[in-house]
C-alpha cells in the first residue's frame, strides 16, 4: 500500500458559529456499520507539520442517514448498543442511558492550534483516489479529527454532532485503564505486575482470575476461558447483563469465569472482562472510584476542556472495559499524550517507561498476525502495534 500523500488546502467549508456548516451527505455503498470518532494524532512523519485554522465543520446528515433514524433526531434507546437504527445516537448520549460519575475537565484547558488549512490525505483502493471528503460521503463516520504535535489539522461532524458531544469510547477505555494501572504503579499504589489480582482485590481469591499476575492481564493472556464473539448469548453478554440489570459485584461475576485452557501469559485471547479485573484492581489499589482518578491524575493534568463521563455498574463501580464518553478534542488530546510518551506541556503524566512498553516491541505471542490476523497487542495497554510502521505506531480502537 502506498504512503498516504498529505498536503494542507484551504478549507472546503469555514466554521461561521452558531449555525451548521452543511456538507453534501453522499451516498453510502450500503447499511455500513458506524465508525467510532477516529482519533488520527499523526505519530509518523509526513513532512513539515502545520503550525497555526482549520475550523471544525459541522454537517446535519451523512452516508444512509435514514437507517440510523435521522427522521427521529437520531435517538437514543437502552438495550443492545449496536442495532443499526440506534447507532449514531446511542453512541453520542450514552451516558443519558446509564448512571455514570463524571470525569472533571481542567480548570483551564490546554491549547490546540488549528492549522491554517485543511490538511489533505488521500489513499488508493483499486486504483481509485480517496480523499477525506469521499472517505466521510462513503462511511457512517460520526466525527473524524487529526491531529499532529498539538495542531488540529482536520476536524469533521456528521450526522448533526457537534464538538459538544461525548464520544463512546467502547474499547479505547481498556487502554484509559491501563495508563491509569501504569500510574498507580509508579505511585507505589500497586507494588508489581507480577503480583496476582485476588492481592487487590481479595473477593476473587481460589478463581482463576484471582490467580492470574497482573502482566497477564494486560496482556489479554489470562488464559481463562472467555467468549467474545458478540452473538448475544457469549460471556461478554453474560457480563454486561450482570453489571448493567442485576446488582451483582463484578467481583462476584468474574469470579465466576473459572475455567483457565492456557498458562497465563502464553496466549494473546481478547476478553474484555481481563480489563474488568484491572479497573478493579486500580480502584482497590488507589481507594478512589477510576473516574475521581482518572480525573486527578490524567483529564486535569492534560488540560481536558470538557467533563468526561464513565458509565457504572448496578453497584456504582465503573466499567472498565468500556463506557468512557468524551468530547472529540478531548479524545485528541490523550491520543497525543500517548504519542508524546505520556508528557504533557513539560510535565510527565504518565511514566515515559509504561507507554513505551505498551506501544513498542511485544513478547512473539502478541505480535502482528499472531495475536490476530492483522494487528499485534499492546504490552499493557490496548494499543495495537501496527505491522510494517515506518516508526513505532500503535492505535487505541473501540468497536
């Protein structure tokens, strides 16, 4: 595959607030599935970097608007996250369906400049040019930002979102976790790794989670017997029933998962209920809910403009593997946190040493088309290191 080719333009379309800037919705080549808000902070080099606006661009529909109910408003619905119809709004107001603490933003937020153009990027697919007007007419993307060394290059809405939305972070909040489990490591909270999980949290003690060294569980390689395929009736079903409808401790629930086919740390197995355990443990260790410290120890240090918010349990526990809502820019800022290894405006907010082995070489079982087909896993965190990277490159996802 070729390298992208980047350039900066004038803007398509200026940002005049208060009203919509609209943009031709397109068409889509069928019901695509919704793509998360994709963070894009440019870790690679692509030559000289923007220095100063490319305003954000506002459009009230987008690709197959009427299968995700524009009719409605694009509502949002409690039950299964995913159905088609309900994906726009569902994954913009989240946390109207569900309790949740709230992540306090800074009390002066740091600066993003803007750029003073568009940057343009364009890519191949059977030897047709794709830019990022056509990439946003063909698919269901709900905001896409980029960024680069603390420079807004791109910054697009669809769907009638605006920059005031929280984004679901589904996933990208397994790797929020574990920067937060990196700080209370360095703080002396968690005294190893190494240490098993039933050392914080004694209620699972005698489970195979219990059981289980905290390395790992970072490294989704518990060996426990967990089913994610997302077909309603697997164990990631079985564990959001428990925590969202019933009052049953996710200690208790997991705990229950007790069944270990592999040695701990030989085999890469994706279960989002390995985060779970590590959000608990982070909680028990600290003697704060992950939202407080999250807030004190990630949000308010990197100058967050806007309150986040992380979805809890029937017991008020935050859920760990998923759940975080955050403003697009907020999302920028902490993608170009990690890219910075873990410093912020000369202050170190997470431990250099933590993002670096999250995000750099992996033991061979965690490696690109062995852990799964394409992409490796991330030494501590749910980075995925990407195969071929002219430089070390990792991507945070949600799904």
């Amino acid at each position: 595959m070729r390298l992208p080719r980047l350039a900066l333009r004038p803007p398509r379309r200026s940002f005049a607030p208060p009203g919509p800037v609209p943009r031709r919705p397109g068409r889509s080549p069928g019901r695509l599935p919704l793509l998360l808000p994709l963070l894009l902070p440019l870790w690679m080099s692509f030559g000289p970097p923007a220095r100063a606006a490319a305003d954000p661009v506002f459009a009230p529909s987008g690709p197959d608007a009427a299968a995700f109910r524009a009719d409605k408003g694009y509502p949002v619905r409690r039950g299964a996250v995913t159905p088609q119809a309900d994906l726009v709004g569902n994954h913009t107001r989240f946390d109207t369906l569900w309790p949740s603490h709230l992540v306090a933003r800074a009390g002066t937020p740091s600066v993003l400049t803007r750029a003073p153009a568009e940057i343009t990027l364009s890519y191949r697919i059977d030897g047709v040019a794709i830019g990022l007007d056509l990439f946003l007419d063909r698919n269901p993307v709900t905001g896409l930002l980029i960024a680069r060394d603390g420079t807004i290059l791109f910054e697009h809405y669809q769907y009638g979102r605006t920059d005031r939305d929280r984004f679901l972070s589904q996933s990208m909040a397994k790797t929020v976790t574990a920067m937060l489990l990196g700080i209370a490591l360095s703080e002396g909270r968690i005294r190893s790794i190494d240490d098993t999980a039933a050392t914080y949290v004694p209620e699972l003690a005698g489970s195979a989670y219990g059981e289980t060294p905290l390395r790992a569980l970072l490294h989704m390689a518990s060996g426990v017997a967990f089913r994610e395929t997302y077909d309603g009736a697997d164990d990631i079903a079985t564990l959001g029933r428990a925590l969202f409808v019933t009052s049953t401790p996710a200690a208790q629930v997991l705990a229950g998962f007790n069944r270990r086919e592999a040695p701990p740390d030989t085999h890469f197995h994706y279960a989002g209920s390995e985060t779970e355990v590590l959000g608990l443990v982070v909680a028990r260790a600290v003697g704060l809910p992950l939202a407080t410290y999250l807030a004190t120890r990630i949000w308010q240090p990197m100058g967050a403009e806007a309150d986040a918010t992380w979805i809890v349990d029937r017991t008020g526990q935050e859920v760990a593997y998923c759940c975080l809502s955050a403003t697009l820019r907020d999302w920028a800022r902490f993608g170009l946190l990690l890219a910075r290894d873990g410093a912020w405006n000369g202050r170190q907010i997470i431990p250099r040493e933590w993002v670096q082995a999250a995000t750099g070489p992996q033991p061979d079982f965690l490696a690109p088309g062995v852990a799964s087909r394409f992409y490796g896993y991330g030494s501590r965190s749910g980075a995925s290191p990407v195969p071929a990277a002219p430089s070390r490159f990792s991507a945070s996802t949600g799904r």
